[in-house]
C-alpha cells in the first residue's frame, strides 16, 4: 500500500519551521520581547488550533468507524489517489495553518510541487459525524491514519497521526497531526531522538525533559516554574503523545470539529497500542507568528488569537505545564489538573513591551522589503541602548570594559537607577549573571552592596533571580547547542563550568565571602562547577552514580576472578579443552584487540583486567574518580602496585581505559534512568537512601572525567 513521495506533510511543516528557526537564529543580541522567556525564545510556531470556544458535543451524531481499506477492496474508490489527494490537502492546511498564509492557490494543488505529499497510510480508519453549520445539519467525514514516514523510515518508536475532515462533497474542513513517542525506547537518547523527529518534538524534549525524558526538576519544584504545581512526576512515565496541530477551515469553526479532532488522536492512538497507552497529552497552543502572517497583524493581535487558542485547550481539559508554553491532558479523572478549572490555570505574567514595534513600522518594512525579523531587532536594540542604557551596557560589553563604564556611572552626578528593570524585568545584575562577568558582578558587591542585595531576590518575567537565571542558563547549556537550526546534544562532553561562570555562581551564593569559602572547601569548588544539587558530588560523580560504579566494579571483579578461578582448576585437570566460552570473553570486549587476542593463550591477562577492577572500586570508594591518567601515574612510579596480572596486562598493550569502560557501561546498561534498571533489584534501596543529584547518570560525563570518551545515545 505505501508509496513513494518527495515530502510528507509533517516534513513539510518542519521544512516551514525551519526556515523560521533560521531565520529566528540569526537575530541575538539584547531584544527585550513581548513575550515571556520560554514562549518568545521558542524557535517555532506549531499550533494551529481553530478559535473555538465550544466543548464538542457528542450528542449530536454517534461516530462510527470502518476500515477504509475495505472500501478499497469493495472497488468504491481509488484508495491511492484519493489518499494522495487528501494528503495534499492536509499539507495545503497546515501550511497554512503554521504560516499563516491566508490562502493558497488551489492550481498548486495538482502540481506535485517539491513539497507535495506522498498519499500513503497505515492502518486508516474512517469516521462518519454530522455538525450544524449555520443550523443546517452537514455530514462530514474523519480519516485517522498512521503515515509512515520519509520514504518508510519511521522509527519504530515513533507514530505519525494525521487526521483530515471533508465533507460528503470533498471539500475540505480541516484535521491535525499528532506525534505520539514510546518513550522507553529511547530513554538514553531522548533529546538526539526527539530534536532530530520534528520541530515541535524538539521543543517539547528541550523545553519541558531532562535529557532521559524525565520532567524538568524545576517544573516540579520552583517556586514560579512550577506554574499551578498540578503536574508531577508523572509526566516523566510512559509514551508521550504530541497534538502538534489542529485546525479547522473558518467557517466550520464553533461546531465542535477541533475538539473531535484531539478526541480521535487520543482515542486511535490509545486503540493502537492495545488501550492507554498516552496517559498524558501535550501541545502548545500558540498561533503562528505574527512577522510569518501576510496579514501582518500586531502583537496585540497575536496576543489576542494566542489567548483565544488557550482557552480553547482550556476547554479541551489541558492546562498549563509549569510556567512554560506548554499545555498538558491527563486522561486521569483523579488527576489534579483535571480538577483544576480554566480560571485557576496558571497564566504567564502579562508584559508591558514598550519596545515593541507599530504596525506602521511592519508596512513599512514591508514597503522597503526588508527582512521582518532583522529589521525588528535592529530597531529593538536601537530602542534598548537609549531606554535602558544600562542593560545595554552589561549585554553588550566585555567584563573589564563594563566596570570601567559601571565606574564612570557611579560617578555620574544625578544616576541613581540601579533598580531599574526591563520589560522582561530584568535588572542588570540578571544580565551581568547570565553572562558570566565576575569582574563587574565583584564590583557591585563591592560598589553598591544594598542595592545588590535586593536585586539578588528579584525575578524575571520566568521566574529567575540572577542566580537561577544564570545556573539555568548554564544547565542548558552544558546539555545542548546550537548550531545553525537546529540544537545538538553535547552533554557528554561536559567538563564543568568555566573559571568565570564558576565565580559568579560562587558570588551570587555567598556574596564576597565565596571565595574565601572556596578555599576552605576542598570539593566546593568542583560541586559548583559541576553544577551540583545534591552537595555530595566529587568532580561530576554524583552518589547514586559512584554507588552503580562501586557495586558494578565489585560485582565484575567478583564475578569474573571466579570464572577465572574455575578456568585454571579445569584447565590442569583437562589441559587439552578450551573453557574460554564466548560470554566469558565478552567481558573483555573493551581491551585492546592485541590483548583480546591473546586472552585465550595467556590466562594472566585477563587476571591483570580483574586485578585493574580491584583498584577502580578501592579508588571510587575513597572519592577519586578512577581516571586513567591518575592510574598511569601510579603505575609508572612502581610497576607492581596494581599486582603481577595488571603488569603482564598493561605491558602487553593492556589499558586502564578499557577496564574503566567496561565498567561505567556495565553501571550505565543496569541503570535505572540509562539502562533496564536490573541493579535497582538487589541495590534499589541503597541506590534510593543516597541524595539526589542533577548529575545521576550522567556516565558519558563521568567517563570524560576519567580521561575517556563515551557517547551515551545508542
Ligand atoms: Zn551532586
């Protein structure tokens, strides 16, 4: 049944948002926004929703469901074109629905164009259901189908939901499309995965998930983040089901569709899986962006359409994940947000942008044919330099070139503004936090201390004071990048913040005093720059890590040196037998082939490997990370510290790198958050009676540390 197209519709939306992100990318620098933090610095605009306020009525018409195929094989229709024909319409919509662009030329609509859909499907249901429109009752029909994706290359934990509704006649009415994500699957690689599948998907992995897919800390926990607080770690279990968009033609608006669209995603998707599978259901109602409309509306206008789809979430049963953009649905009637009505949903706060452009200034663009976005932002910074001249300063200016400047203030007769805050409320000590500028933020302490200290209790629009904004920042960063459109994991690479980041965190937290606490403190200064939460980490290596290891490297030890005991009884007692099974050998697989080779001929190999274990365990239990250049040290200074096997073992090419390896990926495979979880079995509750930390399973930074490379995605 599958055939062959250039694009799907979900590849030509991202194909869309792309080009936004791009665009979106190449306007940094200080622009303060109407927006909120989280929604404004989104990359994409994915939501279609139509303005409806109404909840869906299903008493209306009863729906029923047939299997289209059957009408293929009953010869009622050609399946193929009129499926090809329905896809190009689906993608004609959501063009339009994420560009906003207020009509396409219905020519384009035979023309297999670049972006033209394929018309293929898996496992399609059809719907019957009738609305009023303008009182007339009006049958429509509902196709519900899996499409498979680029060339049938979906990944098998990954489902693409396309809805589409027409009339009896074939017009067009409206549909959506929806991502639903096995979650399990993918635990180890959530953010590769996900930012790699579609524009919303990264936002939802990058936005609301660590990078296992569990829910942000702070969206639990702070104060303001956590928005109405209703959402809890349940979000961080089972698959994820994404309604990336829904929309309904004008005119067929307020009849119910947009609701019967999200009612039949949740219920196919559910169905699917053999019942519940999507327990929660996420999507982020936001119009498309105004500078990508023709319409050219305002930011009020936006602001208008945006809060007009809110509420239709609202009515839907969603509401608002933390303080960020998104929205969720439990399918739980006990659930708290289910409980939690439309007026009690936590609202981001309302800005008064006074930076903001006219609508004067967007025709004119348009006249000059400027680039929208560039153009904005030029006139937002020209706006900025002059109406908050010290925020400019402190986002624009290097560190010593800022306290020179803050100096000159200072003595500037009658500037007394130190409080002043932007429309994002920040203040400059926000500004000279998040960009790591010790020098200046020392000069304040120093220079206006009362002024400083108030200003260290103040939040932003998100909800951060100087310090959370900065150790948000920091956190996002260590864990991905951007580069060009799209954000590349890097957490892996991590290595600790740097010597300025450091000291600002260490000021932010302890005022001029830090640095005397650094000293004091042996493991202070790594915890910070490891960024820590748990005040017992050592160089990155938190304690519930350090226990996998530990319990790993004895386990290994103990397991292997038993092998290898037996082996050698056998052996003299069967000289002639080989008792080197393939299992056994595999947990040599790290060592370098030209031991592994040799493994078989010369039994003091693998007793150097198990030897090498002992160490790895006695160092991690007396907090050293078990790094190889350490290790090499050791051993150069006196070649039989680690025992008889271990020289035969490095002498012979051995390394301690491979038997670090083994054992962090051992730990990693049976890691409750990175692997199957086997340790938590016997260890579980010594594993759970150790803090907490941000750095838990974090074993391709740990292996860093140690000297090694290793990419934790599978
Ligand atoms: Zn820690």
């Amino acid at each position: 049944m599958a055939a062959h197209g250039k694009m799907q519709p979900q590849d030509a939306v991202k194909k869309s948002l792309r080009k936004k992100a791009q665009r979106d990318d190449s306007n940094k620098g200080y622009q303060p926004t109407c927006e909120s933090e989280d929604e404004e610095s989104s990359n994409s605009t994915k939501f279609g929703i139509p303005q409806t306020n109404k909840e869906h009525s299903t008493s209306d018409t009863k729906g029923e469901e047939h299997d289209v195929s059957q009408c293929t094989r009953d010869g009622k229709q050609d399946s193929t074109k009129e499926r090809a024909d329905v896809s190009r319409m689906l993608y004609r919509k959501m063009k339009k629905a994420v560009l906003g662009t207020s009509s396409l030329n219905d020519s384009d609509s035979d023309s297999e164009d670049e972006d033209g859909p394929s018309g293929f499907r898996g496992d399609p249901k059809t719907f019957k259901h009738t609305i009023s429109v303008d009182g007339a009752p009006k049958d429509v029909s509902i196709d519900v189908w899996f499409d498979r994706g680029l060339y049938d290359e979906n990944p098998d934990w990954l489902d693409n939901l396309n809805v589409s509704i027409t009339s009896t006649s074939g017009e067009d009415i409206g549909g959506g499309l929806a991502r639903y994500v096995k979650r399990g699957m993918i635990r180890r690689s959530f953010w590769e995965n996900l930012s790699g599948a579609s524009e919303g998907l990264s936002e939802l992995a990058f936005g609301l998930f660590d990078r296992f897919g569990c829910i942000k800390q702070e969206i639990l926990s702070h104060p303001v983040r956590k928005g109405s607080g209703v959402w809890g770690n349940e979000l961080s279990k089972g698959g994820i089901l994404v309604i990336e968009l829904v929309f309904i033609e004008d005119r067929f608006q307020r009849s119910g569709l947009g609701s019967l669209v999200v009612e039949k995603i949740i219920e196919r998707i559910n169905k699917k899986g053999g019942g519940g599978r999507a327990k929660n259901i996420f999507m982020w109602p936001i119009p498309p962006d105004p500078l990508d409309d023709r319409e050219h509306i305002t930011f009020t206008e936006h602001q208008r359409r945006k809060n007009r789809i809110i509420s239709f979430a609202r009515s839907l049963g969603f509401r608002r994940i933390g303080a960020t953009g998104w929205f969720g649905y439990s399918v739980k009637a006990e659930h708290l947000s289910r409980h939690l009505s439309s007026n009690e949903d936590y609202d981001l706060p309302s800005i008064d942008d006074d930076m903001e452009d006219s609508l004067e200034d967007l025709l004119e663009d348009q006249k000059k044919q400027r680039n929208l976005h560039t153009a904005r932002a030029i006139r937002r910074k020209a706006r900025a330099s002059i109406r908050y001249p010290l925020h400019y300063a402190a986002s624009t200016m290097e560190d010593d070139t800022l306290v020179t400047y803050l100096d000159k203030t200072l003595n500037k007769k009658g500037f007394t503004d130190w409080l002043q805050e932007d429309t994002q409320w920040y203040s400059i000590l926000h500004l000279i936090a998040e960009g790591a500028l010790p020098k200046s933020l020392e000069w304040l302490l120093i220079n206006l201390p009362s002024q400083t200290r108030q200003l260290l209790s103040r939040r932003t629009v998100s909800g951060y004071t100087p310090l959370e904004g900065l150790q948000s920042r920091l956190d996002r960063d260590r864990g991905s990048k951007m580069v060009g459109n799209r954000r590349f994991v890097c957490a892996d690479e991590f290595e600790g913040f740097t010597k300025d980041e450091v000291m600002c965190l260490t000021f932010l937290q302890f005022g001029l005093d830090g640095m005397k606490k650094l000293e004091a403190d042996a493991h202070l200064e790594s915890r910070i720059a490891f960024g820590c939460t748990c005040g017992g980490c050592v160089l990155g290596i938190s304690p519930r890590t350090k226990h996998s290891l530990v319990i790993q490297a004895e386990i290994l030890y103990g397991m292997l040196g038993e092998n290898l005991n037996m082996q050698q009884q056998l052996q003299i007692e069967f000289p002639e037998m080989d008792f080197n099974t393939d299992q056994d050998l595999s947990w040599y697989s790290e060592a370098p082939p030209c031991v592994y080779d040799q493994l078989k001929a010369t039994p003091d190999l693998k007793l150097g490997f198990v030897q090498i274990l002992v160490h790895i365990a006695t160092l991690l239990r007396g907090n050293i990370p078990p790094n190889v250049q350490y290790f090499t040290e050791l051993w150069e200074d006196d070649k039989d510290c680690f025992g008889r096997g271990a020289r035969v073992y490095l002498e012979a090419g051995g390394t301690f790198g491979s038997a670090v390896l083994t054992v962090i990926k051992m730990a990693m495979d049976r890691d409750p958050l990175t692997g199957d979880g086997s340790m938590m079995m016997t260890f579980g509750e010594e594993r759970e009676a150790l803090p907490k930390c941000r750095n838990d399973s974090e074993y391709g930074m740990v292996a860093r540390c140690c000297g090694l490379e290793m990419k934790m995605g599978r």
